[in-house]
C-alpha cells in the first residue's frame, strides 16, 4: 500500500509559452539573464537541503537519455526511468521500469519513497497526469519565449482543478508556481 504521507511532486522547468525543451534539445535557455530586484537568491546551503529533502525521482527515457548527455544531475538519488526497452546502466541508483504505471507508483514508488519528483518530460507528464498520480505541480516559468519545442502537457481530455500553494519569485527572473492537484 502507499505510504499516507508520501507524495509525487511534478517538477518542470519552462517558458512563458509553455515549452519545456528547444527541438534541438539545447537548454541554454534555463538560465537567464534577467535581473528582478525584489526576487529571492537562493544560497548553495538552500539549495542542498532542498535536493536532500528528494528521495527518488522518476522520469521518462527521453528525459534521462538527455540528462547522461548533458551531465548527470541527481547523484546518487533513487531514479527510476520509465522505458519499454532493454536500457542497460552502470549506475546502482538507476532502476528501469516498465508495465501498468498507476500499479508501479502505487506499489513500488510511494511504498518505498516519500519525497518523489516526477521530472519530464511531457510524454510522462502527459501520463501521470491523466492517471490521477501528481499529488503536486511545480512550475517553474522562465523569463523567455522559445516559440517552438515541446510543450510541457497538451490535450489531457479533462479539467483538473488546481490549489495554489505558493508563488515565489527569484532574482533570475524565474517564477515558481507550487500547486497542489485536487483530487475527487
Ligand atoms: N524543462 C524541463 O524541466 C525538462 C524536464 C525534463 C525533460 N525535458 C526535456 O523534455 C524532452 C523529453 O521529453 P519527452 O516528452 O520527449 O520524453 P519523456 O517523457 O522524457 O520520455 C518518453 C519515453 O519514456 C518511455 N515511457 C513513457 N511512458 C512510459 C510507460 N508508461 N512505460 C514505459 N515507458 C514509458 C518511452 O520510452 P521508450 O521508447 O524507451 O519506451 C517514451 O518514449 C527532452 O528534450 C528533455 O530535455 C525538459
């Protein structure tokens, strides 16, 4: 059974437009130049006891195929990747996973792990939210129009209430939109 207090939290990055990746994958864009005064500065010490507080992400191939490339970002956090493949790792934390998703969050993710970060891409997104898995959105919309790319979710074929839990905004320009879905 899942834990009670365990809950799976989508995390994005993206633009004002609602993409969360260039076509040609470059993400140059998630750091920006802007300058808000009245914004928040995270410190490193912030920054590391938040990723502390994360026990486990999940993630679609794309999504992890990309982060190898660019340079591995989740130490050596619990990660499980959801593939229909036989992907091969060297890495202990890395776990690949396939089959009904709703069985493999209910009683193998959230059983095990409380803290969960769903982090992309928007194919996996797209499934969860669907299936009623995110407890949490985190948004977090950079000062910048792509144009083009791939948006964060399209066509979920349903409304799904939101509850805004917080709104921060950072001195980079990056404002971070915490929700909560409302489930029933
Ligand atoms: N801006 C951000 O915060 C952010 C975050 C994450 C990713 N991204 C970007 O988004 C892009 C990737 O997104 P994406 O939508 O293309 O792909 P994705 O959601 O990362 O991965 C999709 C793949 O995951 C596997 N998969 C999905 N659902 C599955 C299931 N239920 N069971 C088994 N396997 C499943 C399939 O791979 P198989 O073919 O292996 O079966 C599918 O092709 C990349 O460019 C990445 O850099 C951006």
């Amino acid at each position: 059974m899942p834990s009670k207090s365990s809950k799976i939290t989508i995390h994005m990055v993206s633009s004002l437009d609602g993409f969360i990746a260039k076509k040609d994958g470059d993400i140059s864009w998630m750091e920006s130049s802007d300058s808000y005064e009245k914004g928040i500065e995270l410190s490193p010490e912030m920054i590391e006891a938040f990723l502390k507080s994360i026990d486990c992400y999940v993630m679609g191939a794309n999504t992890y195929e990309h982060a190898l490339e660019l340079g591995w970002p989740y130490g050596d956090v619990p990660v499980k990747v959801l593939t229909h493949r036989n992907l091969k790792t060297e890495r202990e934390n890395v776990e690949f996973c396939s089959g009904d998703l709703a069985h493999l969050v209910n009683n193998h993710f959230k059983p095990n792990y409380q803290n969960i970060w769903m982090v992309g891409g928007a194919m996996l997104t797209k499934e969860f939210l669907r299936l009623h898995l995110a407890d949490e959105i985190v948004l977090s919309m950079m000062p910048v129009i792509l144009g083009d790319g791939v948006l964060f979710f399209d066509f979920i074929g349903e409304e799904q209430l939101l509850h805004l839990k917080d709104v921060k905004a950072y001195k980079d320009g990056m404002v971070e939109l915490w929700y909560g879905v409302k489930k029933g």
